[in-house]
C-alpha cells in the first residue's frame, strides 16, 4: 500500500516543515501540494492513501472516504455512563476504576477512550494497532484533540498506543500484564449502519483472531478477555466462547472469557439489562 504525505492548500513554512517531519516518521514520501487537489496528487503520484497535514488536523484520504480522528460515538456513550446507563462493552469487561486494559484492536480509539474514561487515571488502557496510519492519525489525534470535559480530556491522553501486530504484542507480554484483553476485530459480516468505520478499512488489517492469539491473550489477562462480534457471525462458535452478552436490541455481542474459569457464567448479577445467551 503507497502511502504519501501533503500539506492542505494553505501553506506555510511550519506546515511543510511538519508535514515532512510526519513523512520520515512514517518512512514514506513527502510530496509539495502546489495548490493541486487530493485527487491529482493521488493520480500522479500513484498513492493508495494520501495523509493531508493541515493546521487544524491530519487526515488520510483514502478509496473508502476521509480517515480522522474524531471522538465517534465515544462522547455519547460516555455522556450516557454518566447519566447511570449500562454501557455493554463496560459491562462485558466488568469495568471499574483503577482496572487496566489491554485493547488489541484499537481502530478509531473509540472503545479505548470509553474505557480509559471508565478506569480514569488510576487505571491503564493500551490500544495495539496494526495499521500505521490508523495508529498514527489515532496517536496524534488523541495527543492533541481538545475537549471540554476534563475527566475526557484525561481519558485521551492516558492511553498509550502501540503500533504492532497483537499477536507479536501478546507473545510480548508477561503473563497477567493486564485485568482485561480486548479484541474488536473487522466483523466477518460488516454492519451496513457502520459508515464511521468505511474509510478504516481501507487500511484495517482484516485478520480474524487466530485461536492461538486467544490463548495468549488468556495467559496476559488477570480476569476477562473479551471479543466485540457481529450478532450473526459464528466467529464465537469457532473461537470455543460460550458466554455471550449484549444488548436485547443490538447487532453487538461481546464474547466474555473468564480467565481461570471459562465455562463459568461471571458473575451473573452483574448483567443487570444484558441478556445471556449462553449455548451451555
Ligand atoms: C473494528 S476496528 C476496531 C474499532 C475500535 N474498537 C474502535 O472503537 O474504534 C479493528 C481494528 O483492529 C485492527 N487490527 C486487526 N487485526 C490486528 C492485529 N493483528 N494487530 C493489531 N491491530 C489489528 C484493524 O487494523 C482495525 O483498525
């Protein structure tokens, strides 16, 4: 995949120079915008995504639509835990402050953020990316997005993030590193409603998990590991995960594994509004 980097059409002497800075961090070519349009550049220079620095952003242009980093559903989920609503994916990792989380997939950052914003700053939130782009327009975006929200802001800039292969990371990782390994992988079946994530997977690495990933992330969790599934995709069936949770509603399902203890239902008071659908 060719990967090239512009500035936007209003330039200046700082924007080249950041501009460039960011090419060499990404190892690829830097390319002057001579007041050309994305669509010019993309032809000539014969890119797949080309990553436009401007003043107030950094968005990679992509066949699927534009790549950049914006807080996604996070503000609304997190707005609706702070009026006393169950948040699924919270519910799945049994979230609680002080927690740490290891996120294999961190994509758009969107879950990441919900569950640093849960842990807060006594608490800990990875996010592994494969993507380089991805990674870097996540890292940066989370670096320096500006919100109002102080215990938001917080959430941003505490999650460290990893641009690696997970199951490099995992291999990594002594055992019992973190409370919660998390997974969200492309679904198999992508949900039609999901246009925020279209320009993702123009850059996404599109790997299901492989069993011996799932093994890995076991030995690296001290209590849950998790997987974020389409509700109609049988990846929980060959994954062996039994205990599925979600919302009665929703396309979303969450595989949750209790380390040390699989086959058990985890705690099932917990579920208050989540309907079990365990095929045990
Ligand atoms: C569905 S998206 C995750 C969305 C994310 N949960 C969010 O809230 O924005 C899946 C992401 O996982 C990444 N991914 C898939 N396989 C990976 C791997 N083996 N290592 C690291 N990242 C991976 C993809 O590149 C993609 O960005």
């Amino acid at each position: 995949m060719k990967v090239i980097v512009t500035t936007g059409q209003k330039v200046t002497e700082s924007l080249i120079e950041r501009a460039k800075m960011i090419a060499d961090k990404l190892n690829v070519q830097f390319v002057f915008r001579n007041n050309d349009s994305v669509e010019l550049i993309k032809r000539s220079s014969k890119a797949d995504i080309i990553i436009v620095v401007t003043k107030q952003r950094i968005v990679a242009y992509t066949d699927e639509g534009e790549l950049f980093f914006h807080l996604n559903m996070a503000q609304l989920r997190i707005q609706n835990i702070d009026r006393g609503q169950v948040d699924h994916m919270a519910m799945a990792m049994h979230l609680k402050k002080g927690m740490s989380v290891l996120d294999c997939t961190l994509g758009m950052g969107t879950d990441a953020i919900v569950a640093s914003y849960i842990v807060g700053v006594e608490g800990k939130v990875v996010g592994v990316e494969n993507s380089e782009v991805t990674s870097f327009i996540v890292k940066n975006g989370l670096e320096e997005f500006c919100v109002e929200n102080v215990r938001l802001e917080k959430a941003l800039k505490q999650i460290e993030v990893v641009q690696a292969d997970y199951n490099q990371y995992l291999l990594s990782l002594p055992d019992k590193t973190f409370d919660v390994v998390y997974f969200d992988p492309m679904f198999r079946h992508p949900l039609k409603e999901s246009v925020a994530l279209k320009p993702l997977r123009a850059v996404a690495d599109h790997r299901p998990i492989e069993l011996q990933a799932l093994k890995e992330a076991k030995r690296v969790a001290r209590k849950y590991v998790v997987v974020k599934e389409n509700r109609r995709s049988k990846e929980f069936e060959r994954l062996f995960i039994e205990n599925i949770v979600g919302g009665k509603y929703s396309n979303i399902n969450y595989g949750v594994i209790q380390v040390g203890d699989e086959n058990r239902k985890s705690n099932y008071n917990y579920w208050t509004n989540c309907c079990w659908k365990n095929k045990s």
